[in-house]
C-alpha cells in the first residue's frame, strides 16, 4: 500500500469482542447446549506402555443413563496423522487404541451417556485387560539399539526422507573447531510444559436434519481439525460443518484433532447432539504438551569472540505420536543457531518418540527451546572469551544479506536495533562501535 | 436420592430450583439456569473462572453445593450488568484492555466488585491480594490490576 | 545466606508464518446497500484480538470507518479457508488477504463514486471518515452510503472483492537442510534483573525490560497484551511450570492448578518495554507478528540473570529452589 498516512492501523481501538467479553455474553463451547445432547467422555489408559488385550464394558452398561461405548471397531480410519494435510506420514497415532498403549492417559473407548455423571461412572466402571510393556522415557536411551521400538517402521525416531534427523550443514564445522581459540560446550534441556488455557478443549457434534453434523469446536485451525475429522470418518468433506473462532486462550494447545473426530462419530451413530469437554485433568495430562528438548551445542570461538564453528546436537521429544513435532523440528533447525552470522554450522535436530502424552504446538513451537539454549550458550561463550554479555551479541549479530545456515539470505534484520533500544532502556552505555552498528551496513565480516 | 427444592435470591429475584443433592451452584447456573457468565474452567476450585458472588463475598461455584445457599443472596456477572450499557467496573475493564480471550473476565469482574464494595479504595498490595484466586494465562495480570485500580477511581469520581 | 541480584540479557529472532509457507488464507469482502462492509473469514481469535486488527486492516484499505466494518468468522459453510491461528501468522497471512479483497472492492467502489461524482476513480480519495471527494475539492464529495445505495439499485455493480496470501510451499534438502522456513523475523532483546535468595533458592524477577521490532503495530494496546501476557508466560516457563517434576520419569505428574506450579499477580515483575518499528517488505501495513515471540526472550534472560546473581548456571528448565539450591551448594564445595 502507498497510503502515507495510515488512519486506522496503528491505533489502539477497543477490542470487537470486548463487550462480550465484560458482560459474560460471549458464547464458549462450553456454553452450548442442545436439548437432547450426550455427554462423552473417554476411558484412558493408566499406564505408559501396554498391550491392550481386552475391554469389558459390562459392568458400564449398567450405569442408568448409559448409551453407547465405542472402540477403534467403530472408527472408519482409525489411524492418522494430522500433518497428513501438508504431505507428512506415515499414519501412526489411533482414535482409539488398537493393541499398544504409548502413553499413559491415551483414549482407548468413548462412553456417551444422557448426563456427563453417567458418563463419568460410566468409564470407571471399564474394565481394561493390560500386559505392561516397559516403557521408554529418555530421548537418548529411546534411540538406541536395545529401546523398546514405538512405531511400525521400526525406529524411535521420525524419518526425514530416508535421514535418521532434520539435518542443516553449512561451511566445514571441523575446520571451524581448528582454526579457532576456544571451544565452549553446553547441554540445555527444556521440560515438558502444559498450554493451560482457562478454557479446556471442548466441542459439541450435533446432527442436522439434511444429514450433515454441525461441530461447534474451539480449535485454533478450522479447516484442519475438518479436514482430518473427514477422512477419520471416511466421509465427504462437505458432509461436515465446523463452526468457531471464539477461543478462550490457544496458544497452540488447541491444533490438534483429539475430540472432533470422536464426537462427530458419536453423534453420527446416535443422532444426537454429543458434547465432549476436556476436564482440567485431561487438559493437564492427555492434551498435547510442549515436548521437551535436549539440545547440545558445540562452539568454536575466536578469542575476539566471534563464533565460527556451531555444532549442534538435538532431541525433541515427541512423546509417543507425531502430532505436529516432525515439523516443529524443521522450524526448530532453522532457528537454533540462532540470529548470528556464523559461517561453519551443523545441525542434527532429532524427533524422538517415547512413551509420553504427546508434545504439540506451544507458543513459540521448536523456537522457544533453541532461544533459551543458544542465548545462554551465548552468555558461557562471553566468559569464556572475556567478554561481556553484551559484547559478544554485538560481535556475531547478523545483517541483511548475511547466509543463514540453511542458506536463505538475511533480510529484515534487526537485532541490532532491539539490542541498542533496550540497552537504552535500561541506561546501559554502549561503546560507540555498538552503538553505530545498523542492521543494514555491509561490513567486513 | 431424591431431589430437593432449594430457595434463593438469585440476581435480585426469589428462586426456587430443583436440584439433586449435591449438585454445585455453578452447574446449577450453568446447566439449569441459562446463567453460562460464571464459567467452568477446572471445577477443582484452582482457576476462579467460576466465580459469583454469595452474601457479597466472592465464592467458587464450582465446589459449592446449591444447598448452601439456602435463604442466601447469590449475583452473577447478569446481575450487575445493566440492560443497556455497562456498569463502571466493566466500563474500565472494556476501555483499558483488561480483557483477551474474556475466559477470566466474568470471575475477575465479580471479584473486583466484591472488593470495592467492601474497600472503595484499595491499595495495589490489597487489589493483587484480593485477585490471587482467579487465574489468567492471557494478559499477565497487570492491566487487571490497573483497572481494578482505575475502577475504584471512577467509582469514587476521581478520575484523573 | 543473602539476596543477591543480577543482570541478564537475551536476544531472540522470531519467524512469521508456518514453518515452510504453503499456508494461505483467503477472505471475502463485501458491501452491504448501506455501506458497511462485511469481511468473511474461517479464521480463529485465541483472545489476541484477531477480529479487531483484522477489520482494522480491511477498514484502512477499503478508506472506510473502522465502525463501518464486520468480521464474520469462523464458519466453514461460509468462511474461505485459513490454514489456523498458530505460528504468528495470523495478521500476516489474513491481513494480506484481506488488503488484496479490499483493494478489489475498493476499486469497485471508486468506479461507483467516479459515476456518481462524474470524474475518473484516479481523481478520487477517501477521508476514512465514509466520505469520498475529489482531490482537491472537498466539496465534490459522496458518502459511502450513498455509493453503495447507487452501486446496488443504479448501477447493478456489486462492490466486493476476494483475496488470497500464500507464501508458496519450500522443499526442504534433506542433506544440507537448505530451505525457505519463514516471510519475515521479528526481534526483541530483553534485560533481566532477578533477586535470588540464597536460603530458599527461590527467583524473584524484579523487572524484564524489552525492545520488540515488530514491523508495524495494527493495534499497539493489543501488542501490548502480548508484551505483557508474554513475559509473564516466559517467566513461568523459566522458573515454574513443568507437567513432568522428575523429568524423564512420569511420576507425580499434575492434574490441577494446585499441583501445576504457575506464578500468580503476586510475583509480578515491573514490565517496561519500547517497540520498534521497520516495516517487513511483505507484510500488510509491513507486520511480522508479535504473538509468540514476547514468551521467548525472557526464558534465558532470567537464566543469566541467575547467574549474574549467583554464579549458578541453571541449564536444565525450569530454575526451580531445588535446582539452585543443589547448584549452590556444589559451587561451594
């Protein structure tokens, strides 16, 4: 756009939603209710790794309001993948447990009953059939030759086109490591953290009379939480209908496609509305997680501090499906040597599964980690070298027309500006070399 | 078991309601009453989102069976709101940005107001006190406080 | 036994849009007979205020009040699609839909009004406040209202228009890694300052001062609210917050708020920030996005902090008591 003066953006208008918001009028999906409507709620499993050899259902049926249960035997395509939609595979997470339990809380069975305390006796009244396999918790140990194998194609780990992790090379890190001065080396390691919303992922799947189903869902991704629910039901795509946007907090927990599937085939079956709500449980312990990260880095830096050999080494945890975690580490390699100009970088990012509730988006997916590894790292390389912390940003920030690691061309670059204003901020003086630098100066590297 | 009636003032108005025993105030609201404001974020009593007022004080629907309120006078987010308009307290909170995804704003409205009509002018030490049951994940709590603190200002006319 | 305080910094980049691109959203807009303007999109507001920069964006393409302006989302049966709300792409990807719909009804509308007006469209503008003139002559003037009755039963015109951003699909070499990841990056630098009490182990985080580059702020009071809701995510993810206490052991996992260890208004620090603004070369208005960015910075931040306090360099998140507490006391021996 050419518009000089900008009218409109660029001011601080009150929110559209806001009097909703402050009269308690803005409707969740919690707050839809349908007349007839069912409840649904799942029966998990209580440990990490199994062999589910049976269900009994007998003692459930008896609880007054019982409707109907439902196995993987009712799901049309019970084995998915949500990347699926941009070409990643192969298929590996249930609906519903087939045979092998990976993780403690994963969905085995779905009890729709006419109150959600029917529902609720319901499931505790399932009785499971469980051979308890060891699991297997520790990225390292999940990739070595003698773990427990998690996946049908035989490996712990996500195949990156016939490549065992997402890997990223640029220039000669051996030579990099001769030619410098120092050699600094850390090992960084995120825990696995929970979105926490105050509100919890929730949807209602109701039945119209000219037989398509209406999903009212707060999912952050409209069209691909239908999407994967269409071809999990095996049914046209147009035959579904979701409708949202009100999200009372996301920040990723909400991409995932745990509840519209199963709710909508409920409500098929029984063609009555059916509401499935996470509890504060389920939102802590089954819904995806931020997977941890164990990142190890090997620098070799100048004694003028600049680093010229970047080495890393890391392990995303996965927990036991995919969801969106082979694609976070794509991002996650993109980014985790980090916004300086380094000219000899090797990366192998792995996604690792073990027998965890699965990692997914969080806000700041596969980035958060690598930030808070490689800017610590950066403080250890500062003390090494004799730096402030300062200082050794400056030396290595990049500029416009720098080569990222994997090789695109810098440009919109403009840590030095946020450097230099929050120094500034905090009445930090900067020498004066610093205090020129421009994002946009060529210089002499 | 068998259900009861139980007698309340709800909003201002005599109600009466049938409910099982131990059903909680807030699926009472909620399930029964159309009343959805007061929300159901945890039903453990950990995030507030449930929260109504009782005699004036702030209290968790979510743990609270209807029993207790017999005789008692209970007000929701509906019963503070005007039919046109808003009231100051939501006034400030809309005009200062004290609100994201709106989850915690019914629960954190209520509070607010149980406190200035308690403390019309409360201290910043005493307004985070009072704020410490409701859980917020959107906006840091800060701009909550300042409005808190804006809304005692424009209830007292003194507003800057 | 003492409070010792400390100073740490850290500076992050930030991506825009889905990892790789090939995520577009597509929006439709049209007038209504009495010149409001409806934007329709399959997109979600997680409470960041989508649907108020959004129409923000759409109202300053179109030359039209912000009050004249609707967002109606998010349905499939009428709503294009949106690859989601994630990856803080929203604005960037929707906001450049939108302009593209908005410079096609936009250029409908100039057409009616030129009619209306007898002059050419190119002799036009708009004064955002509904009115079209020609330039230079306020007087020769017409309301949107009144364009959008004659587009609708004069001249059978209908001023709407669709558009579409996507940032095409980047293969990725599984060798060397080479790829496309991202539109643009967003910056921000943030200075710590921590009290760490050496008894308890515990973390008192007095201020996180930072800069954001942002590109261009739609709505500063709701870039704002990601400032400050941010930081405070950041520092609970430093210093708090974990589903799994005994990492990589699954025991004593919580199940609620009381065992999920999340700070509260009490532990508030002083949050001061300045942003920045150098607009993006593809984003609308120049946006890159701020959503995820503010929880990145603070983490290593407070780290070093840490450190700078106590000469502890906790590596392994988060920094809880125990932790500083056990890498004290191995300092000391």
């Amino acid at each position: 756009m050419t518009e000089s003066k900008l009218n409109v953006v660029g001011q601080s208008v009150l929110r559209r939603d806001g009097l909703g918001h402050v009269t308690g009028k803005t409707v969740y999906i919690d707050d839809i209710k349908f007349r007839d409507m069912l409840y649904l709620k799942m029966v998990r499993s209580p440990v990490p790794h199994a062999r589910l050899k049976g269900i009994d259902f007998s003692e459930a049926e008896k609880v007054p309001g019982f409707v109907r249960a439902f196995t993987h035997e009712d799901v049309p395509k019970n084995i998915y993948t949500i990347l699926c939609l941009i070409g990643v595979g192969p298929d590996e997470e249930p609906v519903l447990v087939e045979d092998e339990i990976r993780y403690k809380g994963e969905q085995i069975a779905a009890i729709v009953a006419e109150t959600e305390e029917a529902a609720m006796e319901a499931v505790s009244r399932v009785k499971l059939d469980l051979e308890e396999l060891p699991a297997v918790l520790d990225v390292e140990e999940a990739i070595k030759p003698d773990a427990p194998v998690l996946k049908h194609w035989g490996t712990n780990y996500f195949i990156y086109e016939d490549y065992h992790c997402r890997r990223v090379r640029l220039g000669d890190v051996e030579k990099g490591f001769a030619e410098a001065d120092f050699i600094v080396e850390g090992r960084y390691q995120t825990s696995p953290i929970e979105h926490a919303p105050a509100e919890t992922t929730a949807c209602v799947a109701k039945p119209e009379a000219d037989g398509r189903i209406t999903v009212y869902t707060n999912t952050q991704a409209i069209y691909f939480t239908l999407d994967n629910t269409a071809l999990i039901l095996q049914v046209p795509f147009q035959k579904l209908h979701f409708v949202g946007g009100t999200v009372g907090g996301g920040f990723g927990g909400k991409v995932d496609v745990l509840l519209e599937p199963i709710a909508s085939l409920a409500a098929i079956k029984t063609g009555r509305p059916v509401k499935f709500k996470f509890t504060r449980e389920e939102e802590m312990r089954c819904s995806s997680s931020r997977g941890a990260w164990r990142m190890y880095f090997k620098d070799g830096v100048t004694k003028d501090g600049r680093i010229i050999a970047r080495k890393i080494t890391t392990y995303a945890d996965a927990g036991a499906y995919n969801r969106h975690t082979p694609y976070a580490v794509t991002k996650h390699a993109a980014n985790i040597a980090g916004p300086y100009r380094i000219p000899n970088v090797w990366i192998d990012g792995y996604c690792v599964y073990t027998n965890r509730q699965p990692g997914s988006a969080m806000r700041g997916f596969g980035v958060t980690p690598a930030s808070f590894a490689l800017e610590v790292q950066m403080d250890k390389i500062a003390e090494t070298v004799g730096l402030d912390p300062w200082s050794v940003r400056f030396i290595n920030a990049y500029r416009d027309g720098d080569m990222k690691p994997h090789q695109k061309v810098v440009e919109d670059a403009t840590l030095i500006e946020v450097m230099q204003a929050a120094a500034k901020m905090v009445g930090h003086e900067l020498p004066e070399e610093y205090q020129k630098m421009s994002s946009q100066a060529l210089e002499e590297g | 078991m068998a259900s009861k009636i139980i007698s309340f003032t709800l909003n201002g108005r005599l109600t009466e309601v049938l409910v099982k025993p131990l059903t909680t105030l807030g699926t009472l609201l909620r399930e029964q009453l159309d009343l959805t404001a007061a929300k159901s974020g945890c039903k453990q009593g950990g995030c507030g989102s449930c929260t109504v007022l009782l005699n004036g004080q702030p209290v968790l629907s979510c743990l609270l069976p209807v029993e207790e309120v017999e005789g008692q006078q209970v007000i929701t987010l509906e019963g503070i709101t005007p039919t046109d308009g808003l009231n100051p307290i939501q006034e400030v909170f809309y005009e200062n940005f004290a609100i994201q995804c709106g989850y915690c704003s019914p629960g954190m409205i209520l509070v607010t107001k149980a406190l200035l009509d308690k403390n019309p002018h409360p201290s910043r030490e005493q307004i985070i006190d009072s704020l410490t049951g409701n859980y917020c994940r959107c906006t840091g709590y800060e701009p909550i406080i300042q409005a808190v603190e804006k809304a005692a200002q424009r209830l007292n006319g003194h507003e800057g | 036994m003492a409070k010792k305080r400390g100073l740490g910094i850290a500076a992050v980049n930030y991506p825009t849009g889905m990892n790789l691109g090939g995520d577009p959203s597509q929006a439709l807009i049209h007038a209504t007979t009495t010149g409001s303007f409806v934007i329709t999109l399959a997109s979600t507001d997680l409470g960041q205020g989508l649907k108020t920069v959004i129409a923000q964006i759409g109202a300053e393409t179109l030359g039209v009040p912000f009050e004249n302006v609707m967002i109606d989302t998010a349905d499939s049966d009428t709503g294009p699609h949106c690859m989601g709300t994630f990856a803080s792409r929203a604005t960037h990807r929707v906001g450049n839909a939108v302009i593209q719909a908005a410079e096609e009804a936009r250029k409908v509308m100039m057409e009616v009004a030129a009619d209306e007006l007898e002059a050419s469209p190119d002799d036009l503008e708009t004064d955002g406040q509904g009115n079209i003139n020609v330039k230079g002559s306020p007087d020769r003037s017409i309301n949107v209202i009144d364009v959008a009755l004659a587009a609708h039963f004069k001249y059978g015109k209908t001023i709407s228009g669709r558009g579409m951003f996507m940032k095409p699909k980047s293969d990725v070499d599984p060798e060397t890694g080479k790829m496309d990841p991202d539109s643009t990056e967003a910056h921000a630098c943030t200075v710590a300052e921590v009290e760490v009490d050496t008894e308890t182990g515990e973390v008192k985080v007095l201020s996180l001062k930072s800069a954001y580059e942002v590109g261009q702020q739609v709505n500063p009071a709701l870039v704002e609210g990601q400032i400050r809701g941010g930081s405070y995510m950041g520092m609970a993810h430093a210093l708090y917050e974990t589903t799994h206490p005994y990492y990589p052991q699954v025991e004593h996992m919580p199940t609620s708020f009381s065992e999920y260890v999340l700070p509260g208004p009490m532990e508030l620090p002083e949050i001061d920030s300045v942003v920045l603004e150098y607009p993006s070369a593809n984003g609308p208005y120049g946006v890159k996005g701020v959503g995820e960015m503010t929880a990145n910075s603070p983490i290593p931040a407070i780290i070093n902090a840490i450190y700078d306090a106590v000469g502890v360099r906790i590596t392994d998140l988060p920094a809880t008591p125990e932790k500083i507490l056990r890498a004290l006391e191995e300092l000391e021996s």
